[in-house]
C-alpha cells in the first residue's frame, strides 16, 4: 500500500468514517489570518520605536505662475514645474466651469502636468474646450477630465493626471504643490 491510497484510506476508531487530511480553503485562509496577526501583533508590541521616526515631509518651491486677470476662458498656459526638468511641462487654463481644485471666484483655474501617466506621452496640444479634457494621449489613446481633477475617461492609464495645487494670492497665481506623481519619477522633487 503506498503512502497516498494510507492517508485517504484512514478509518477514524469511532463509526469508520474516512478521515480526510485535506483542508478547506476557509480554514485555510482563517488560520493562517490568525497565524499572521498574532506574529504580527508579537513582532510588534513595542511601538514606542515608531514615535522616534520623524515624517517626511515633501516642501516645494511656490512659483508664480500667471496673473488671474490675464486668463483667457480654453486657452492654456504653459509653465514649468517643480523644476526645470524631465516630464515637468504643464498647463494652467480657465475652464469657465467649477472644477475640483480650483481656484479663483469660480472656482474654474487649475492647472495639470502634460504628460501621461500611462507611458509618459507628451499630451501638449491636447486641451479640448469643450469637453474640458486633455487628450487623447498620442500612444494609447487616454483622456482626462479636468474638472474632476484629472480623472481618466478613457484609455490605457489607471493614474489620474497630477494636479499642480494652485494659490491666489491677490491677482498672482503661484504653483504651490502637486497632488499625484509625475510620470518618471520616484519622487516629485528629484527629476
């Protein structure tokens, strides 16, 4: 008798039931969930440690952009930014539409990056007053919202467009902040 035809051959002492070794994958997956909180509780009782980490925090640079009362309803202006750059290339337009992120007494200035976060295609030319979109990106086709802070409409990306956080102060705009990742970079700061 071989080790396999044994093991699914085994009678149980009471009422000669077959016994069967095999687990469900219920019981498979609850015990090896409490296996893993309880190692991870174990490894992690003290965490007085974590308090002795400080955060880090990205500071970038604000850069003044455009003047509020030189904007023009679809028609975008081009500026560089956190830096001079790869993939730093970006756009600030008045959409003449309340937008998620933007600024102004509408509410309708924002401003993205230009490249896509697909594969890196260079979106410039792109903006469709119309629909208030960038794209379609010139290597798979995606489009973006830009009233709700660059989300996808359609295409390869799975990223919505990085939105540059924008500041009023007085009639100066200034760039302040990027809210998602340039494509490229592991970091915004270092090109």
């Amino acid at each position: 008798m071989n080790a396999h035809s044994d093991i699914k051959g085994r009678r149980s002492a009471k009422g000669g039931k077959k016994q069967s070794c095999v687990m469900s994958r219920r019981s498979f997956l609850l015990t090896s969930g409490i296996a893993t909180a309880t190692v991870m509780v174990t490894m992690n009782a003290g965490t007085a440690s974590a308090a002795k980490m400080p955060a880090a925090v990205a500071t970038y640079p604000r850069k003044k952009i455009a003047r509020l009362s030189q904007l023009k309803n679809d028609q975008p202006v081009e500026f560089s930014y956190p830096d001079e750059g790869a993939y730093s290339t970006n756009m600030l337009v008045k959409l003449g539409t309340q937008a998620g992120g933007g600024i102004g007494a509408d509410r309708d200035v924002v401003a993205f990056n230009y490249t896509c976060t697909h594969q890196g295609g260079d979106m410039e030319g792109t903006y469709k007053g119309d629909t208030k979109s960038l794209g379609q990106c010139p290597l798979h086709l995606t489009t973006y919202d830009l009233t709700r802070h660059g989300i996808i409409i359609g295409g390869q990306a799975y990223q919505s467009l990085p939105q540059i956080l924008l500041e009023l102060d007085g009639d100066d705009i200034y760039a302040v902040g990027i809210f998602g990742l340039i494509y490229g970079r592991q970091d915004n700061l270092k090109a």
